[in-house]
C-alpha cells in the first residue's frame, strides 16, 4: 500500500513534453507576439523623457478624479523619479497593462457567456477555483518550458492568475440584473444581443468594473514572480533586494511598487464615479 501512488506528475510531465515537442512553432509565435506588445507599451512609457510622462499622467488623474487625485500621482511618480526606480516601475507598468489587457478580453466574453449559459458556468467555474488555488510559482514551470526567459512567461503567469475575478464579477453582475427588466425589453422586440448591450451590461457595468480593477491588482502583485522569470522590471529589484539583504533597494522598489498600486487602483475606481470630468465625458447630454 505505500508504494501506490497516482502519476498524476508523470501524466502532466508528459503532457507538457508532447506540447513543447509538437507544439514549438505555434507558442515561439505567441512569445514573440507578447514581447513585441510588450515592448511596444514599454517604448511608450520608456522613450518620451520622465518628466513628459509625469505630466501626461497628471492631466489624466485631473480628468479621472479631480486635483487631489492629480496632486497624488504627481508626488507619487516624483517619488519612483528620485528613488531612481523610474525605468523598472515603467517595464513593470508595461507588463501589467499587457496582461491585465489581454486578461480582460479573455475574462468579460467568458463571464457573459457563463452567466448567459449554467453548463457554461459549472465548466468554468471549477476551472477558476483551480487557477485561483494553485500556487502561482507552479505556472511558472509549464510556462518557462513553453515560452523560455523573459517577458512572455511572466504575462502568461499573470494572465492565468489574475483572471478568475473578471470572469465570476462579470458573471455576477449581468445575473444580477434584474428579471423583469429583461423581460420588459423582450416585451418591446429587443433581440437578446441589444437586450445584453443596453440593458444588461450597463446595469452590471459596476461589478464588471470592479472585476477589471481586481484583475489589475492581481496583475500587479505578480510582479516579484514575473521577475524570477526574467520580466525584469521592479520584480527584478526585488529580487535582487532579497538574495543580497539590500534592505535600501528592497523598499525603493517595494515603495515603487505600492504607488503603482495605488495610481492603478484609483484609475479603475474612477470609472464608478458620477464625478470628475471623466463621468462628464460618459454621461449623455439631453436631447432638447
């Protein structure tokens, strides 16, 4: 009896040996496509000088939320500047922005369809515990198998653990609009696709919202792992930080870090808001 065991490893092994065997031209084509995206955002927050894109980031937070907000991003990224930080926490927003992206695209069709679908919904949702579950280093090993060193390890990680949340609040939100709305649409000929973009998805607008700025979190605080896979980026400063007991890098960067964090989180948060010029922009004028 104590020899018995299920080879579940062996099973998974050489699943992965099969894929990275028959499959090699297909995901050496998705890991060039993911570093050219990657590089092409980074090229944008990278080239332009410092200074240029702390401005640019100020105008949108006095759009987004008002001159506190604004003032805050300001002193913020003044902060990454003068830590010396400024180039890292640009990859690491790069990366970020890459795969939340990516993860969003994947997380509202998939959450419409299972909320539109329950056989949809009970296939997808133990996939998403699982994903949610399983520690994050364990996808790093498929992954490094699959896409080498570099960027496009890190953002297939950070997809796969950062989606869950988009899926299930998108879900949610549209099965939580009300039945008798639905019903009063279908009632004046609303085909279900109108039914779904102007009735249902604006009224689960909130928790789709809420969704996507769980997804960038989560997308975020995969950076420490993204830099054990070479991503580079503050991730990379962390690490370093810890193998060489650097208790000065290691807060610069953690630092760099929660800043991000906190642009990144009051940006998506600002999409909820009925104020700031932002909400003046989305909200329909009346018709005379």
């Amino acid at each position: 009896m104590n020899d018995f065991r299920l080879p579940i490893g062996e099973w998974v092994a050489n699943g992965v040996d099969w894929i990275v065997t028959n499959w090699a031209g297909f995901f050496r084509f998705l890991r060039e496509l993911l570093a050219d995206m990657y590089n092409a955002v980074d090229w944008v927050f990278t080239t332009p000088p410092p200074l240029a894109v702390i401005a640019a980031i100020v105008i949108l937070a006095l759009l987004a939320r008002g001159w506190r907000f604004a003032l805050g991003a300001l002193v913020g990224l003044f902060v990454i500047l003068g830590v010396n930080q400024w180039n890292h926490a640009m990859d690491t927003l790069s990366l970020v922005i890459v795969a939340a992206a990516i993860a969003i695209v994947i997380a509202i069709p998939l959450g419409i369809a299972a909320a539109k679908s329950n056989v949809v919904s009970s296939i997808v949702r133990p996939v998403l515990d699982f994903l949610q579950t399983m520690p994050a280093f364990v996808y790093l090993i498929p992954a490094l198998l699959l896409f080498r060193l570099g960027a496009a390890p890190g953002i297939v990680a950070t997809i796969i653990f950062a989606i869950a949340p988009g899926v299930r609040l998108t879900e949610l939100g549209i099965r939580g609009v009300d039945r008798e709305t639905v019903e009063a649409g279908a009632s004046f000929g609303a085909t279900p696709g109108r039914i779904l973009r102007q009735i249902q998805l604006p009224l689960a607008l909130p928790s789709i919202m809420a969704g996507i700025n769980q997804v960038i979190m989560l997308s975020l605080s995969m950076v420490v792992i993204a830099g054990l896979v070479g991503a580079g980026g503050l991730g990379d400063q962390v690490i370093q930080a810890m193998t060489r007991l650097d208790v000065k890098l290691g807060a610069e960067a953690g630092l760099s870090v929660v800043i991000l964090a906190m642009l990144l989180d009051r940006f998506t948060g600002s999409f909820g808001l009925r104020k700031g010029l932002f909400a003046k922009l989305r909200t329909p004028k009346p018709r005379a």
